[in-house]
C-alpha cells in the first residue's frame, strides 16, 4: 500500500507539473534579422520583426502576430519588448525602429539620449547634425557629395 501511495503522489506531481508547463506564458521574444527585436511564432523558429506585429500581414504560420488579443489595444496589448516609448510618452513606436538612424519619434528620442542608448553612426551613416528633420545625428553616406546640402556645415558635401 506504500508503493500505491507512492505511485499516486508521482502521478499527481506530474500531472499538477504539466498543467503549470501548459499555463506558462510564453517568451516571444527573439531577435530578427539585423539583431532587431522581434516576436517569436508558435513554431518556436519564425522570429518576425517587431515592426511587422500586427500590421494586418501574417507573418507566423497560424497568424498569432495578428491576433485580436495581442493587437486589439495598441501598444498595451503588446509585449513590453516590442514598444519603445518616445520622449512623449504619448508617442510610441516598435522597438526595431529604435536606432535605425531616422527620426521616428519626432524629436529623435528614439535615436539619442540615454532612453534610445543607441551606438554611434555605423560605417553606412556620417555623423554630423543634420538640417532635416528626418534624421538626427547621422545621415546614411549615400546622401554623401550628391550635391544637396543634408549637414549643418556642409560636410556631407566637404568630408564626407
């Protein structure tokens, strides 16, 4: 009768650790291409770009990127990983936009000061402040000597 008890006890241990394995949440994020943030699909392998989330596009096999309850109250609904709040906290934006070098937020909180943390411009950008609201600190080199002024002092035309 002990090995019984003792049986009983092991089934039910099991059984209370698989209902808790099923219950857990689970972690979606992942990191997409270009080391962005992103959102990981049921199939624990697709890693969509947090930018693509809800964007009425399936991107994960069964669809949960677009899902009402993921989606349905934006950005609340969403993952904290997948949002960067602006320096506005009324503004938002998908955390893969953060650092991408464009002023997003509007005020290029999403690109300088300690909330962005992004790294300096990449060998693709040339640092400098820009006369364009839609950059902030860098401005990608293609607009290098194409004879249109993108640099305060002219050094995307000088320097660069």
């Amino acid at each position: 009768s002990a090995v019984a008890l003792l049986v009983l006890v092991a089934a039910l241990a099991s059984g209370l650790a698989l209902a808790l394995l099923l219950r857990a949440p689970v972690n979606r994020l992942c990191t997409a291409p270009n080391n962005k943030t992103g959102f990981l699909c049921d199939d624990r392998v697709t890693c969509v770009p947090a930018s693509q989330v809800c964007d009425n596009i399936s991107n994960c096999r069964n669809g949960e990127d677009e899902q009402e309850q993921l989606c349905g109250d934006l950005p609340h609904s969403l993952p904290g990983h997948l949002i960067f709040y602006c320096s506005n906290p009324k503004s938002w934006l998908y955390a893969d936009l953060r650092c991408n070098g464009m002023n997003d937020c509007g005020d290029c909180s999403d690109e300088t000061g300690s909330l962005a943390a992004c790294p300096p411009c990449g060998q693709e950008w040339w640092s400098c402040s820009p006369v364009h609201y839609e950059f902030c600190s860098c401005i990608p080199r293609r607009l290098c000597r194409d004879g249109i002024q993108h640099c305060l002092g002219w050094s995307d035309e000088l320097l660069c």
